[in-house]
C-alpha cells in the first residue's frame, strides 16, 4: 500500500456503533497517528499475514536443532510442519 497513492488505496466504509469514532480518535492522539492509520493499526494487529515460507522454514530448522532428542517437543515441529505445507499449498494455489 506505500507505492499507491492515497486516492488509489483500497478503502472500505465501516458503519461504527456510538463511541467508537471518539475512541479511535483517542487512540490516535496518544499514539501520534491519524485515525485511518490507527485503524489500520489495529486492524493488521488483529489480521496478521500469514508466515512466509522463509521464516517457517528457520522455524522448523530451529526447532529440529534444539529439540531433536526431547519427544515431547517433537509436537511443535509437527505443527511448524503443518503450517508449512498449508503455506506451500496456499502459493501453489495462487501460482495457477
């Protein structure tokens, strides 16, 4: 969204219930920031992105290092494992 221009930036009217306006205008007085990047703020804090494969795989990598000999901790590699396939698959969806 930085290369865009502000007038070309997705946007997206939100009906706000009493109080909310005054309370992100709040928000973004104490945090020196306007109100739409206060709510973008926010929003991105509740949506975060999805790893890249990159990182998932230092994860995984990390964690077969550290916990290689310890079974109980073989779960968080299963895991890490999971989501790297999802991620994988997630791309290979995109790229067709």
């Amino acid at each position: 969204m930085a290369d865009r221009k502000p007038q070309e930036a997705d946007k997206f009217i939100v009906r706000m219930p009493d109080g909310l306006r005054a309370r992100i205008a709040v928000a973004a007085m104490q945090h020196n920031r306007s109100m739409n990047a206060e709510v973008v703020h926010a929003l991105e804090a509740a949506f975060p992105e999805a790893p890249g494969l990159p990182e998932l795989l230092a994860d995984v990598e990390y964690l077969i290092s550290v916990y290689k000999s310890d079974r109980e901790k073989r779960d968080d590699i299963r895991q890490l494992l999971a989501a790297l396939k999802f991620q994988i698959g997630h791309q290979r969806e995109e790229a067709e």
